[in-house]
C-alpha cells in the first residue's frame, strides 16, 4: 500500500503533530502510517481522507501492494 499522506499534508501546510491532533492520535501512528508501516483501518482512513477532502482512493493506493480491497 501507498499514500499521498506526506504530499496532501504539506499542501494544507500541516505539520505531522498537526495532523495528528487533528484526528486525536498519537504522532507515531501518522509516522507509521506515512512510512507505509500500517495501513489504517476503513473508518480512520475515511477520517483522513475527509481531513484533505479527498476520496479515500485519492488518498490511499493498493495497486502495488500485496494488501487489495475488494
């Protein structure tokens, strides 16, 4: 899996601790996740893609991954 977390976040000019604070989680889960460490579940990265006004397929990409969505 991928994401467009780091870009989509620099774009609105905020930072990772930002972000963060922004969805009431720790720093390290944003960190983990931008480093493609651990893949949200449906729910959070719903929450993230709202957070950018994105969809979550905007956001988030499975294609070069051996994690698919169905």
């Amino acid at each position: 899996m991928s994401n467009r977390i780091v870009a989509l976040r620099e774009e609105k000019a905020l930072t990772q601790e930002a972000l963060a604070e922004k969805l009431g989680v720790k720093l390290r889960l944003i960190q983990v996740i931008e480093e493609n460490q651990h893949i949200p579940s449906a729910p959070f990265a719903m929450k993230i893609a709202r957070i950018f006004e994105k969809s979550v397929e905007e956001v988030f990409s499975f294609e070069d991954s051996k994690y698919k969505m169905y």
